[in-house]
C-alpha cells in the first residue's frame, strides 16, 4: 500500500498581473518616496543603499511605465495566440 496520490498532478499556467509591485510603486509616487529599482531575473529590488550591481536602475515611474507596457502586454499577446 503506498502513501500520497496516484497519476499526474495538472498544473495550470497563470497569469501574472504584478498587482503587489504596482501597489507598491503608485504608493511610492502617491508619497513622494525618492526610491530606485532594479528588475533582475524576475525579481523586483528595491534600492535602499549604495548599489554596485550591473543592473538598470529605474526611478518608480519608470518601472511603473515598464509593467504596464511590456510584462501585462506580452501576456496578454500571448493568452491570444
């Protein structure tokens, strides 16, 4: 008798809306927080001190403007196709 389950798991391709970094940026602008950010590897960062990472750095209207046009569009071109 064995433990767990039997036959294949189906994994479902979701669709990444980056709701929680937005949040995070427009709050930022709203606020007038003077903070940077990098975009690596799918990983957002923000730049609390000195950075000597290879990196571009993006002010939070940038990376704002960068979710919006680039990430959101291309999944959407994407579940189109």
């Amino acid at each position: 008798m064995g433990f767990g389950t039997k036959g294949k798991i189906k994994m479902t391709e979701t669709k990444r809306t980056y709701k929680t970094i937005k949040w995070i940026l427009r709050n930022h602008i709203k606020n007038n927080v003077r903070s940077l950010w990098t975009y690596e590897n799918d990983n957002f960062t923000c730049i609390y001190e000195n950075y000597d990472g290879d990196a571009r750095i993006y002010t939070p209207h940038q990376m704002l403007r960068l979710i919006q046009n680039n990430f959101i569009l291309n999944e959407r071109q994407r579940s189109t196709q």
